[in-house]
C-alpha cells in the first residue's frame, strides 16, 4: 500500500486564531511575516509553537506519511512557514484562489473538491480546523469504499496537539497494518 498523504493546513493548526481577548497559547511565539503578494509594509503577525517544528519533524522522517501543505499560503507554506519551524522541506498542494466569501460555500470546506481529485484513491490523513460535517461524511465515504481518510480538526484557537499526532500514529498503524495482512 502507498504511504498515506499527510495533508497539513497552517492557519488554525500551526497558527492558532487568537482568542477573542486577543490573546494566544503561551506556548507560541510571535513573528512577523512578509506573504509572496504584500507590500514590505503589509507584514503579517503570526504565532508558531517552536516545539511542534521538533514534533511534525519526528513524524515526517519516520516514513509513516507523504506529507504535503494543504493550506491557502501555497508556496509560502514551503518558504516561510516551514522554515521557521525547522521542518524538511515537502511541496504543497496549489490550490485556486476563489472568490468567495465563507470556507464552505456549498457547505463544505473550500478545499475538498481539490484535494478529491488530487488524491483520487490515494489513503490520507487530512488536518485542518474547518471541516463540516459534510467533510467527515465525505471521510468516512472515502474510507466505506477502501480509501482509508481520517479528518484531524484542531481548535482552532488552540491549534495542533500532541494527542492529534497520536491519533495519526495509531490510525497510519492501523491501516497500514490491516492492508500489508
């Protein structure tokens, strides 16, 4: 069996949305960003957890997944992001720009449709903080008809947390286990 695609969204997963005082988890550290497209006096704060770079590295050099951004910062996720967390370098799913105005304009999240047709029947693990229930639906199809997909939804005030890594550990465990039999 191929390894499982690990795709990984930024935005309320890496970067938690701030509470609504304003504040983050103490345990991020703020930086000041410069996306591909903005003014030099457009920057961008962003709050980033140092000890995940450690963590998502451990997972990605285990040969467990093939991991690839699964986020609207696209190449920046690959140039920026990545590097200040200290992880490998791995391409990212260039997904459109749309015109709209909610993540779930059919009442699911924008992605999907993308994301479908670039896995076709390949197995994933999919993070990201803005799923529906019309996604997991969408999971759980993939997975009835021996596509095994398994949705990781964060807070996204609190973003990514050991226990959703140990989610993915023990499910890539599993299916990896129950198609090598």
């Amino acid at each position: 069996m191929t390894l499982p695609y690990l795709l990984l969204d930024i935005d309320g997963v890496l970067i938690p949305f701030p509470a609504a005082d304003g504040s983050t988890p103490p345990t991020h550290v703020r930086h000041t960003v410069l996306p591909t497209g903005r003014r030099s006096d457009d920057s961008v704060p962003i709050w980033l957890d140092p000890s995940q770079g450690r963590i998502l590295t451990d997972l990605l050099t285990n040969g467990i997944v093939t991991p690839v951004w699964c986020t609207s910062w696209r190449n920046d996720a690959t140039t920026i992001i990545g590097p200040l967390l200290g992880l490998p370098d791995f391409p990212y799913l260039d997904l459109p720009r749309p015109q709209i105005t909610t993540s779930h304009p059919d009442g699911y999240l924008w992605k999907r449709d993308h994301v479908d047709v670039w896995l076709a029947d390949a197995p994933a693990v999919w993070i990201d903080d803005d799923f529906t229930s019309l996604d997991h639906d969408w999971a759980a199809e993939r997975t009835a008809s021996g596509t095994p997909t398994l949705l990781v939804q964060p807070d996204p005030h609190l973003g990514l947390q050991p226990e959703h890594l140990t989610e993915l550990r023990t499910w890539v465990s599993r299916i990896l286990t129950t198609h090598a039999a």
